[in-house]
C-alpha cells in the first residue's frame, strides 16, 4: 500500500495535479492582493472626495490669477470659505510670504516694491463669487488657461500658441470634468457601492482559500 502510495506521488498525474493547484493557489493570492490594492484605492479616493487633500484645509492660500493674487481661505473638507484679493505686501503672513515666495518670486519683488495692482477682471471677481466649493475644484476653474494674445505674433508662433492653449485647455477641461464626476459618483452613493462589491469578492476570495 505504503509502495503505491510512493509510486502515485511520482506520477505524472499527481505531479501534474499538484503543479494546477500550486498555479490556482499562486492565481488566486494574486487575485486577493488586486482585490485588497482595489479595496485600498477606493477608501483613498472617498476620504479625499469627502475631506479633500490635507494641505487644502482649514489654511489660506494664494492663488495666482492672471497676475492677479487672491487670498483663499478654506475650511473643513477644503471648502472656500472666502476669496479676497491680495492689496499689499503687508496684508500678507510670513507663511502666506514664503509660500509666495516659493511660487513666483517676480509678484513677490513687486509686492514687497509696491509695484503690485491687483487687476479686478470679470474671471477674477467670478473666482472671488465661487465660495462653498471644494479647493480643488476651484484651483481648477481658477488655473483654466486664457486664449493667448496673437497680435505680433508671426504665423509659426501664433500656430504654436494655439496649439499649447489647445492642449492646456483640454487636459484642464479633462481634470476638472474627472473631479466633477467623482463628486457626482461620491453623492449618488456609486463608489460606496463599488467598494462594498470589492469587499464582497475579496471575502469570496479568501473563502475559496481558506
């Protein structure tokens, strides 16, 4: 008996076996693990949907608009509480200095000169009307690239103006419609239920291995 049992185990059919449910076992941890990374995307994206991103909340921070320097201030979740412009080098903090600064040192001489006026456009007081939403929301609105100027401009340079608007605003239109859907699919309760069905196939999952 204990001879059959040794000749069976050398087998090809039982090799062959083990090496089937050696390749299921390795294809299903594969399986367990994508379920789980999924699992793990999913939570990511609804914390940041719902709280928006860390260094968005409750802070100010200056935006540059068209050469103009709005003041945003957010709250919980990064929502625009307020949006104000910038007048002077004074009106600013030393973190609102350094992050200025650190983002475009020519608007930082001219404040710090008073050289600076702001230039209250209509897209700039539309920006300051836009309070309640999310910051990244309105970073997007705020950063949608403006037509360039053409005059002057030969016909090679004015088709390459054309061409980097083109692109600038098609990837910007591209990022704001994604962040509008992820609200949308937040709100409508989609990514909660596409979470609860990855959970529910990574239990199917470890089941099947147990």
């Amino acid at each position: 008996m204990e001879q059959q049992f040794k000749q069976f185990m050398a087998s090809p059919v039982f090799k062959r076996a083990m090496a089937e449910a050696e390749k299921w076992h390795t294809e299903k941890k594969a399986e367990l693990d994508s379920l789980i990374s999924k699992q793990s995307m999913i939570e990511s994206e609804m914390k940041r949907i719902y709280t928006g991103k860390p260094e968005h909340r409750n802070t100010s921070i200056i935006k540059n608009v068209d050469g103009t320097l709005l003041r945003v201030t957010t709250g919980d979740r990064t929502l625009v509480k307020s949006v104000e412009p910038v007048k002077g080098f004074d009106e600013l903090s030393t973190a609102e200095r350094t992050q200025l600064y650190e983002t475009d040192k020519k608007l930082y001489k001219m404040l710090e000169h008073n050289i600076y006026q702001p230039k209250m456009t209509e897209r700039t007081i539309d920006l300051m009307l836009n309070d309640g939403m999310m910051y990244e929301e309105f970073s997007l609105i705020a950063d949608t690239p403006q037509k360039p100027n053409l005059s002057g401009l030969d016909q090679m340079d004015s088709s390459e103006a054309v061409r980097q608007y083109t692109t600038a605003s098609e990837e910007n239109t591209a990022r704001l419609t994604a962040f509008r859907q992820d609200i949308e699919a937040y709100n409508s309760g989609k990514i909660q239920r596409d979470l609860e069905e990855v959970k529910e196939q990574i239990k199917t999952v470890q089941q099947e291995l147990a």
